[in-house]
C-alpha cells in the first residue's frame, strides 16, 4: 500500500482541482479525503510516530471541513483549526533545529518581511475581531515557516519539508487575498493545488524523519 500512496494521493489531488475549477460538489466530497489519506499514511508508516504531528494533521482536516462553508463562523472555526495546526508544525520542526548560520537569518528575514507585507495588505480590509485574527495567523504561519527554515539540514526530509511550508504560506497568502483584498483569476485553483502540495511535502519528510 505504502508505495501505491503516491498514486492515490494524486487521483485525490486531480479530483479536488476539478471539482474547484468547475465550482461541482464533488469538491465538497474530496476535500476531506486530503488529510484523512495523509493523516493514515502518517499513523501507518512514520519511522517516528509523534501525536503532536498526528494531532496536527487532524487539525487540518477539522480546518478543511469547516471552511467547506462559506459563513464567518465556519471561516474563524477554520481558521483557529489551522492556528493550531501551524503552532504543532512549529513545535516539531523547533524540535529538530539546527545551528542558526548566515543563511537561516537572511531567509528568515525575508519570510518576515513577506509576512509583514501580507499584513499591510490584508489588515486595512477585513474589520473587527478579524483585524487580530488576520494578524495573529500571519505571525504564526510566518513563525512556522522560519522553524522550517532552522530544521537540521542533515535530515533527509529537510528540503520537502521548507518547500512544503513555502507552499503553505502562498497558499495562504493567495486565499487571504483573494478573499479580503480583490478576487484573483484561478485564485481558488491555486490556493487548494498550493496547500495539497504543501501538506503532502511536509507529511511525507516527517513520516522519514528519523
């Protein structure tokens, strides 16, 4: 099973794209599919299981389920879901760090100045509670990624695991400002085929790590 995975995962991947691009409810069918299939192979297969990553995993899917609904609600329960998930990825990859070089501080910098625009972006156009709510992603999904960056260059996963929390940071960035700022052309499209890349990345470097 576990070298079919790929596979599977790619027919989940072409179904979501589809059902987003033609705006169909088999979306609306796939879409969970995405975390419940990674959260299975993680559990079945990581060299090291943690249950802090698996209780990530499991906040995604509560994330991807909730925002399966356009309301506010259902958009800050997503939301917090996703909070948590990004503040358990930041913990395990804070875990596995290395030694700060000239490198890791000068990608970091650049990932907060991007995390620093996308605020300047964002803020001026959402109002209320969702101004702090906004912020305190940004600043979380931007910790994340910088915790990725610091992650000990030895490991096997250390690349699929940065470009996956890149990834994840566009596909953010991309919904955000689809979503709050102006509509983009295939912005949708790319959110999800950003974030299933993203979470696939990242899934498969932990489940290797040693």
């Amino acid at each position: 099973m576990k070298r079919f995975f790929p596979y599977l995962f790619v027919i989940i991947f072409l179904l979501q794209l589809t059902g987003v691009y033609l705006d169909s409810p088999l979306k609306l069918f796939t879409k969970p599919f995405i975390m419940i299939s990674l959260a299975s192979f993680y559990f079945a297969y990581a060299r090291n299981f943690r249950i802090v990553f698996f209780t990530a995993l499991v906040a995604a899917l509560m994330g991807d389920i909730f925002l399966m609904w356009d309301h506010e609600m259902s958009f800050m329960l997503g939301l917090g879901s996703f909070l948590v998930m990004q503040v358990l990825y930041a913990l395990i990859f804070w875990d596995q760090r290395d030694k700060v070089n000239g490198v890791d501080i000068a990608m970091s910098t650049v990932i907060a100045l991007v995390a620093a625009g996308l605020m300047y972006i964002l803020i001026p156009d959402v109002d209320g509670f969702l101004k702090i709510a906004v912020a305190i992603y940004c600043l979380c999904i931007m910790v994340m990624v910088i915790t990725a960056i610091l992650r000990e260059r030895a490991l096997l996963s250390y690349l699929p695991v940065l470009c996956g929390a890149l990834l994840f940071m566009l596909s953010d960035a991309v919904l955000a400002i689809d979503k709050f700022s102006f509509p983009m052309e295939y912005g949708r499209p790319m959110v999800m085929g950003t974030y299933m890349a993203a979470q696939y990345l990242i899934v498969m470097g932990i489940s290797k790590t040693d």
